[in-house]
C-alpha cells in the first residue's frame, strides 16, 4: 500500500505495474500539469523523476504510458 505523508512524501517505491499509486504520484507532484495536453513521451519523462520512482524507464511501452494517462485523466475527473 502507499502511504503517504506530507512531510516525507510517498514513501514506497513505484513500478510500473502499480499504475494508480504513480497516478496518485503524478498529481501530487505535478497538479498544474494539463493532463489533455500531455504526451507520452513527457509522461513517461514525468514518471521517471517521480523520487520514489525505482523501476526500470526502458519496460515503458506505448500501450502501458496510455493506460496510465487514461487513468490519471479519470482520476482528476473523478474528482472535480
């Protein structure tokens, strides 16, 4: 499970089989990041410099970065 502490910050290490938790990552760390307008390429860039982010950059494939995307879009609508 993340946890999360507005001190310390997300405090378990991201894979990318654990797309919510770097959705949860993404919007605290990027919450003014328009989320239309965004790439894969710059996701991808945005994950990677996540601080907790631990998995290897190269297993990202096109297929993976969208579905996270799609996630973080629904998240944020979910949430207005």
């Amino acid at each position: 499970m993340l946890e999360f502490s507005s001190e310390a910050g997300f405090q378990n290490a991201l894979y990318w089989e654990a797309s919510y938790e770097i959705v949860l990552a993404l919007m605290a760390a990027y919450p003014e990041v328009d989320v239309d307008s965004i790439g894969l390429e710059q996701l991808k860039a945005l994950i990677v410099a996540l601080p907790n982010f631990a998995d290897d950059p190269g297993l990202a494939h096109d297929e993976l970065l969208s579905q996270i995307l799609r996630e973080w879009w629904e998240e944020i609508d979910a949430r207005r």
